[in-house]
C-alpha cells in the first residue's frame, strides 16, 4: 500500500480570487510560492501547486485548463475570502475539486486557508444554509486573517504556515489505495464472492444428493427387512400348517388304528343296532383323513397368497 506522496507527479490546486491577488499586489501569489516551497521542505521532494496564472497559457480555454487542473491535483488549497465566496469560478473549483477527492477515495484533502474575514463563516447558523460556507465550516481551517498584513518573513506567520503545511503532509503521507487497485480489489473481491457462492452452491448439490442416497439406502433396508420379515412369517406360518397338518393325519391314523383294533364283527352306528362292517368303517376313516389333508392344503394356499 502507497501513499498519495509516492506519487510520481504529486500536485495540489491553489484556488483562489485573482481580484485579491491585484487588490494585494501579488501577495496570494506571494502566499502560494511560500507554501510551495514548505511543501517541498516537509516532503524532502519536487511538487507542484498548480495555480491558474502560472498554468493556463494566454488564448486557451479557461474551464477546460481548469478542469484539467483540478483531475490532476490531489490536495485542494481554497484561499478562502469575501471575493472567493463571491465567485462563481471558485465555486467551480471547489466543487469540481470535491468530485475528484471522492474519486480518490478521501474525505480530507480540502484544507481552506481564511485570508480575509468572512462574517457568514462565524456564524453557524449562517454558513449551514451556504453549500460551500458549510463544506469549509466542516474543514478544519486555518485562519490568517490576522496575519496578513505582516510579512511573510515575519516569524509568526512562518510557524503559522509551516503549521498549515504540516497538516497537509500528514494526509499526503497516510495510507492510500490508487483508484486503480480499488477497482482491482472489488473486481477481486467480487470474484472471491462469485467463487465462494459457487463452491457454496456446490456443496449444498453435494449434501442434498448425500441426503438422497441416504434415504434411498434406508428405503431399501427397510425394504429388504420388510422382506425378510415376510419370508419368516411365511415360513412360520408353512411350519404351523404343516403342524396342523401331521397333527390331523395323526388324529385320523389314531382312529382307523382304533377302528380296526376293534372286533371284526362291526361297529354300531346308531342306539337301533345298525352296524358297519370293518373294511366300511377303514373306508370312511381314509376319506375323512383325505378330507382333512385337503382342506389344509386348501388353507395353507390360501392364506400364502393373501397374507401382506
């Protein structure tokens, strides 16, 4: 990081009323070159104050020079006067000036210099209702007005100006970022931003489809174990008809082997005397084991092909 004192070509803008400069005999002129060469002293290197009689050559356009002037400078010295605030070419400056500190990012490269007493700059109730008398009420100022009939040998007002320079130096010397590296700064800032909501958006794909298949792989386990469960029950309930089944075949060979255990002269079927031979009766008993067989089987296909 620089400072707007490492600047190659560093200038500043010395604006103010050429009719006091006349009024005076030079001395706004005679002010700027003193505080040029402070400037030059504090900052231990060649510097420019750009000031309209010295850089606007005869026959060329006033507000374009002017313009071109104030985007060039990086500090801004208003001699602030009745004339000065009377000017609409002053106004120009400072407002053009104000343009180009916003483009370098600051907000304290103004540093008005009160030359001749301005009442509405006393009163606060007053310069708040004047644009540019409130932007100079808002600056820290410094006020020669007392000086300025004094020489500028005069020791006083060599300590009041190197004062004044100091605080000039000392905003030309704090850390400062060219408009340039913003661009470059917020171009890469934005694409850290861009590349941060990608990888972002990216993840975020990642755990949604993390999520999917992890409720893809419990829907399937749940599954598998629904099938498992079925499978037992099945085979459980082919275990309790088969069960039932050999129970009932046994119930039946029970009975036949208790009929043909009996005498061979028959078996009374009712209270009147009526019998039934003993080859009848083995016929009846297969039959009935036959039909108790089947209908077991019956149910058992049954209940294999409704069962969940």
């Amino acid at each position: 990081m620089t400072s707007l004192a490492d600047l190659p070509d560093l200038i500043g803008f010395f604006s103010y009323s050429r009719q006091d400069d006349e009024y005076s005999d030079g001395a706004l002129s005679r002010l700027r070159d003193r505080i040029l060469k402070e400037l030059r002293t504090q900052l231990g290197r060649r510097i420019r104050v750009w000031q309209d009689t010295e850089a606007i050559p005869d026959g060329s356009d006033w507000s374009n020079e002017i313009h071109r002037g104030i985007t060039e400078s990086v500090f801004f010295i208003p001699i602030v006067t009745p004339s000065a605030i009377a000017s609409k070419h002053c106004r120009f400056e400072f407002e053009a000036f104000l343009a180009r500190e916003a483009a370098l990012g600051r907000s304290n490269l103004v540093f008005p210099l009160v030359y001749v007493r301005v009442p509405a700059l006393e009163d606060e109730t007053s310069w708040k209702h004047d644009e540019l008398l409130k932007i100079i009420g808002a600056r820290q100022y410094t006020d020669l007005t007392r000086f300025r009939q004094r020489g500028l040998d005069d020791v006083e007002v060599r300590e009041r100006i190197e004062r004044y320079c100091s605080h000039i130096v000392d905003a030309l010397r704090e850390p400062w970022i060219s408009p340039d590296d913003r661009r470059a700064r917020a171009a890469a800032e934005a694409q850290r931003a861009a590349n941060e909501m990608r990888r972002a958006a990216e993840e975020a794909r990642r755990r949604e489809a993390a999520v999917k298949a992890q409720q893809l792989a419990e829907e399937q386990e749940r599954a598998r174990a629904l099938g498992v469960w079925r499978e037992a029950e099945a085979e459980k309930r082919d275990e309790e008809i088969k069960l039932t089944a050999e129970a009932a075949a046994q119930r039946a060979r029970e009975k036949i082997s208790a009929a043909s255990g009996g005498t061979d002269q028959g078996i009374s079927l009712s209270s009147g005397g009526t019998q039934l031979p003993p080859l009848m009766i083995r016929i009846l008993a297969v039959t009935a084991l036959v039909a108790a067989v089947g209908f077991l089987l019956f149910y058992s296909h049954s209940v294999s092909t409704y069962a969940p």
